[in-house]
C-alpha cells in the first residue's frame, strides 16, 4: 500500500515540510485479569513526530489517558469493556487502533488430598468429610496439573474442582502409564453438590513425584 504523506506550512518564510501521518505498527493486545490486577494497553507508531495520543473506553475517552501506554490498576467490573486509541499529528489524518477487550478471571480452585485409607465408600455415599490442604486456581476448560510430593506416594488421592470443571476425561503423569478416566487407576467421578471427585482406584505405588495432569 502506498504510503501516505502530506505536508504542512511552517511559520516565517513560507515553506513546505513533509508529514508522514501516524501508522500504527504494533496494535494493543486484549487483557484478561484478575480482580484487583492490572493491565496495559500499548501502541507503537510510525510517521513524523510529534504524535497525540487518546484512549477510549467503550467509545467514551477516557481523562489522562493521552499517551501510548494505557495503564489500569486495582481492576474492577467497571474496567470490564472495549478500549482503543487514536493517535495523531500535523498531518490531521488520525489513526484508530483495533479495539480490544478487557476482561475480568475469575478465580477458580480445585483441591487435592492424599490418604492412607480409601476414600470412595464416604465419597460415593454421597458426603464429603475430608479436609484439603492443597489447593490451586486453575483456568477454566484447561488441564489441571497437581503437584505430588514423595511424601504422598503410596496413598490414595482424591482430586476435586468445581462441576463446572467436569468432566475432566484423562490423566497423565511422566512416570506412570496414562489413561482415561475411569480406568484402572481412577474411579468414575463423583458428584457431591457443586463439586466433582476424582478418586483413585488405590495406591499409587509408582515413582509419582511429578506433576499429575487432568486434562
């Protein structure tokens, strides 16, 4: 595409100056954070200095927010929406960049536990009596990797995320066979009100110091 250029009048002795108008070269990237986090937005563009800078939220521009980095602290709902920029210079031919959205995670925990008895008779009489020290946020529809300790080799496990995790249908760890779920090393899941259960079988009496993956 050709390149646009214009050119604008200097004071004192008329004379020509050529502008190169504001292209952008690096567009702003879509944010997804927690709340309370924070995020950026950021341009970088090509064309004769000096440019101006104004960042809209949701077509509305934003107060301040007049140079090529959009900084947001302490996220709320009220970040939530779509943002972009539009730059300029003496050429008076504005680029707009793509706009791009902001979005809020929400964290999501699952827990696991290792026991020296089987915890699937309790479990699948429909109650949970167990407590869990280790817990993790995880990222909705994505594997979900459970660090092991040696200390837990040897013991039954259980693994539970909320329902709306489910159904996780495979597990893998680098120094056991995997499988799909159920089979011989895990149990069909449970279901106990907003959670679901992953129960092994029994023991896992292999070298399981790695990380063991739900996916």
């Amino acid at each position: 595409m050709a390149k646009k250029r214009c050119f604008t009048v200097q004071s004192g002795p008329p004379q020509l100056v050529a502008c190169n108008p504001p292209v952008i070269i690096s567009q702003p990237v879509a944010q997804s954070v927690q709340a309370g986090g924070n995020a950026s937005f950021a341009v970088t563009v090509t064309g004769t200095a000096p440019f101006t800078y104004q960042w809209y939220k949701d077509n509305v521009a934003i107060g301040g927010a007049t140079s090529a980095t959009l900084n947001l602290t302490n996220i709320n709902s009220g970040n939530v929406g779509s943002y972009k920029v539009i730059i300029n210079n003496a050429c008076d031919m504005p680029a707009t960049s793509n706009p791009v959205s902001l979005s809020i995670v929400t964290l999501i925990t699952a827990y696991w536990l290792a026991m020296d008895t089987d915890p699937f008779p309790t479990l699948n009489g429909g109650t949970d009596p167990y407590s869990y020290p280790n817990s993790l946020n995880i990222t909705h529809n994505s594997p979900i990797g459970f660090p092991v300790a040696n200390s837990d080799v040897n013991r039954y496990f259980i693994f539970k995320v909320p329902v709306g995790e489910s159904i996780k249908t495979h597990w893998y760890a680098a120094a056991l066979n995997n499988g799909d779920i159920p089979d011989p090393a895990f149990r069909a899941p449970i279901t106990i009100g907003s959670y679901m259960y992953y129960a092994t079988r029994g023991t896992f009496t292999y070298d399981l110091n790695t990380t063991l993956t739900l996916s």
